[in-house]
C-alpha cells in the first residue's frame, strides 16, 4: 500500500488517492491505514506484486469485456489507471470496478 501511495504522487493526471499503510502487526495480522475521500483507488487485497499473473489471453480478454460493461465509457481510462500503476508501481490490480474508483469528474 505504500508503494501504490508512491504513485499516486508521481501520477497527478489521474488524481486518484490511495490509502496509505501506517503501522502493521503480523501477530495480529491487523493493518493501520489512512482512509481517503474521493477521488480514490481502493482495495489492493488481490493485487498481485512485481509480476503480472500468468493467465491465458482468452482470461484477460473476457475480464476486459466486462470492465467495458461495468465502466461504460470510463473503461479507458481504468485501463489507463491500470497499466500506470502496473509500470509506475509494480502492482497489478485484478478486482477493481466501480465500487472501488471514483474519479475527479464522477464525483456529485
């Protein structure tokens, strides 16, 4: 989480908060972290790491299709949102839809 704060820095265009990593306990398997108010980019659980996951071609064709139903116009720019956080940060993020990114612009 703290990288993906790191990005957020370096990435204003898109002006996407994330939540940052404050304090951990690996006993407790508990985390501290900021809470952040729209615009955001949330839920880093599934996120993969360094590497993108190994799937098949059909796999990313089909998640895309329904990125393009979930976020209508917008899937370009989650798909812009998704490769700079992929090359900037090292994190691939598989589950993100419209509950977890609010941009500038969708905010009421």
């Amino acid at each position: 989480m703290f990288i993906c704060a790191c990005w957020s820095a370096k990435s204003p265009t898109f002006g996407l908060r994330v939540p940052i990593l404050r304090n951990y306990d690996d006993k407790l398997l508990i985390i501290e972290m900021t809470t952040v108010t729209p615009p955001y980019l949330l839920d880093f659980a599934s996120a993969w790491l360094d590497r993108p996951p190994d799937f098949p071609q059909e796999v990313i064709d089909e998640w895309h299709d329904r990125l393009r139903e979930s976020f209508g116009d917008r899937f370009p720019d989650i798909i812009n949102v998704l490769e700079t956080l992929a090359n900037d940060a090292g994190v691939y993020m598989l589950d993100i839809h419209p509950h977890n990114v609010k941009f500038e612009k969708d905010i009421l």
